[in-house]
C-alpha cells in the first residue's frame, strides 16, 4: 500500500512539469534565447507551442527569469501571451516584479507595474519588496514602487525569516 502511495506522489509532482515540456534542445534553445534577450527565438517556441509560458523551470516562470535578467523585450512578448504577471516562485514568494525591483530594474518595473503587476505581494517572511528595495538602498525603486501603490508593511522586525 505504500509503495502505491508513493507512486501516486511522484506522479502527481512529475506530470505537471513534464506534460508540456520543452524538449532539452528547447530548454537550452530558450534558456539561451532569454539570457540573450533574443525574442525572435522565444517567439517562434511559443507559437510552435513548445513553450508555454506559464510552465515554470525549476519552480522559475519564463517571466521571472526575463525580468531577473533586465530583458524587457522578452517580459513584453511573455506578458503579450499570457503570461501569469503575479505567480510566486514557491519558496522565495518572488514575482517577476519583486525580481525587477530587487535588481533595479527599472524598465521591466514600470512596464510589468502599467499591465497589471501587484506590487503589494509578499516575500517569504511576510516582507513587502519595498522593504527589500529600500534595505538595498534604492530610493529610486522605493519611490517608484509607492508612487504604484506599493505599502511599505509586513513583517517589520530586524529579521524576519
């Protein structure tokens, strides 16, 4: 009885991520594409339908590996086609916006903040990305993020996870 206990498990974990993968030539062919900011690629993997731009990568959606990486083009063309602008990754509870700001971003910010983004999502620890920004020494990022909307609350002790 276990034993079928565990396969449900490891079934239920496995086909999500592996019932629209991309090929391994694909994931490299894409993860290069991003990293290059090369859109034409990652277009031409959406429209064929290998890449789905909601399928995460290693617990990553297309959208937060564009927007970690500075690549508005790429974040564009994701958003254009659906792509979730507030998922959280699991464990960091980072967004594709909380990523932008952390790395001063500022371009991917405005445009992901003018299509919807919440700015109000919080981080592991219940730590609003403003508080992040402005322990970071962004003030630039702090005034952009509440001049949308963004609360500076959540957890306020000195540590908070």
């Amino acid at each position: 009885m276990k034993l079928i206990k565990v396969w449900i498990l490891a079934a239920m974990f496995f086909l999500p991520c592996t019932a629209f993968a991309l090929t391994d030539d694909e994931q490299v062919e894409a993860s290069t594409a991003v990293d290059e900011g090369n859109v034409s690629v990652i277009k031409k993997l959406i429209d064929s339908g290998s890449l789905h731009v909601n399928e995460p990568v290693f617990a990553w959606s297309w959208l937060q590996i564009a927007a970690n990486k500075n690549q508005l083009g790429v974040v564009k063309l994701l958003v254009e086609n659906g792509a979730n602008l507030n998922y959280k990754h699991p464990l960091t509870k980072m967004t594709a916006l909380s990523l932008a700001a952390v790395d001063g971003w500022t371009d991917v910010v405005k445009y992901l903040l003018s299509k919807g983004a919440d700015p109000n999502i919080k981080l592991r620890g219940d730590v609003s990305v403003v508080r992040v920004v402005r322990d970071d020494g962004n003030a630039d990022m702090v005034a952009l993020l509440m001049q949308n909307g963004a609360k500076d609350d959540g957890c306020k002790e000195e540590k908070c996870f």
